[in-house]
C-alpha cells in the first residue's frame, strides 16, 4: 500500500504454521480467487529454494525472489575457521532447511 499497490490486490495467508501449510493454503486462495500463474514468491535468500519445492509442489508455479541477504564477507582469515558460539547457534536453522530442501525435492 505505501508503494501504491491497492489493497484490493492483496491477499494475505495467515493460517500457516509452515512452509508447506503455507503453500497449501495459498494454493486454495489462489485456486479461489481464479489468479492464473506465474507467481512471485518473496521470501528471504536463505529459505527461497525449499520455499519453491514447497510450492511447486502444491501446484503453485512460481517465480523466486530473494531478500534479506546476509551483509557481504569480509576477507579471509585462518581465525574464520574456528567455530563460534554464535555461528554455532545459527545450525540449527541451516540444517532446517537441509533436511527440508532434501525432503521436498
């Protein structure tokens, strides 16, 4: 709405607990509403492949179109190859979507 897109062309799922629940309830408002694809699918960079299984496999063509991608690396140092508890805590959503994108696909 504040780029100028009019709330009549919006529609907003919000029902979903997951990805797949969230393809498959897009799917019955899209099917609804008689929208012929392609769709765009908007999601951050990191989840957009299994994002597109997802949805693809709910019979939803779609176009991907990442956002929130992670700030660019600085150089390389041999100090980046030891483990942080910070980049520890990021795995288990880096193996979410490992298993996901491997189950989907």
């Amino acid at each position: 709405i504040q780029f100028g897109v009019p709330d009549s062309v919006i529609f907003i799922e919000d029902a979903s607990n997951n990805t797949q629940e969230n393809a498959i309830n897009s799917k019955r408002i899209l099917d609804s509403l008689q929208l012929p694809p392609p769709y765009l699918l908007i999601t951050s960079a990191f989840h957009l492949p299994r994002a597109q299984i997802t949805f693809k496999n709910a019979g939803i063509p779609n176009d991907g179109f990442p956002c929130n991608y992670t700030d660019g690396m600085d150089s390389f140092s041999w100090d980046d190859l030891i483990p942080t508890p910070v980049g520890l805590l990021g795995w288990n959503l880096y193996l979410k979507e490992l298993a996901g994108y491997a189950y989907y696909k």
